[in-house]
C-alpha cells in the first residue's frame, strides 16, 4: 500500500467520524416526540392562563411539578405555558371554572 492510499483512507475515516458525531449532536437535540424544538411554546402571564381556561379552550393541563410549570394544550391542538406561584393552583383555577371545564385532563411530569 503507497502512502498517498493510506493517508487518503485516514481522511475518510476521519470525515466518517465526524459525520457520526454531528448527526449523533443533532440527535440529542431532539425532544421527546422526536422533532426538533423549531418553535417553542410561548408563555403567558397567570392571568392569561386562568382566562384561556375559563373560556373553555383547554383540553389538557400537564404540570411539572418541580419548578410550577403548567401546560395548557388547547383543543385546536397548540399549547401554552404559565407558571403557578403555588403547586395545584391550577387545581383551583379548573374547579372554580365550573362545568364548561369538566371534562380538562390533568398529568404531573
């Protein structure tokens, strides 16, 4: 083997290598549903949220618990994000939302 075949065999090895790595960055980057977070979901104040739910927009609440995070996902599919400045806050936002909000389902992460 002549020494110009085997450093060109080293570059390729060695672009392979880096490919590898890039798609394996680009892999990491996704979220849990496998895309790409191209468009993260917005915030709104407490307040927004609260008239968002009494409107009765809300198809599901899902709260993180560790740091008072709430999603709202809307039933035109699109979600929202507020903080709680308590946990279950929006426990009692639902309840005092009455019947047009009954059929809200809740999940903790």
């Amino acid at each position: 083997m002549n020494l110009i075949s085997k450093n060109v065999r080293i570059i390729i090895v060695a672009v392979i290598m880096i490919a590898v790595v890039y798609i394996g960055g680009i892999y990491l980057q996704k979220n849990h549903e496998g895309l790409l977070d191209k468009d993260p979901i917005p915030y709104v104040s407490w307040d927004e949220a609260v008239q968002i739910v009494n409107s009765g927009q809300v198809k599901e609440v899902v709260q993180t618990a560790h740091n008072y995070d709430v999603t709202l996902i809307l039933k035109n599919g699109t979600s929202i994000k507020t903080k709680e400045s308590r946990l279950d806050e929006i426990v009692g936002a639902k309840v005092k939302c009455g019947s047009l909000c009954n059929d809200i389902l809740f999940s903790v992460k």
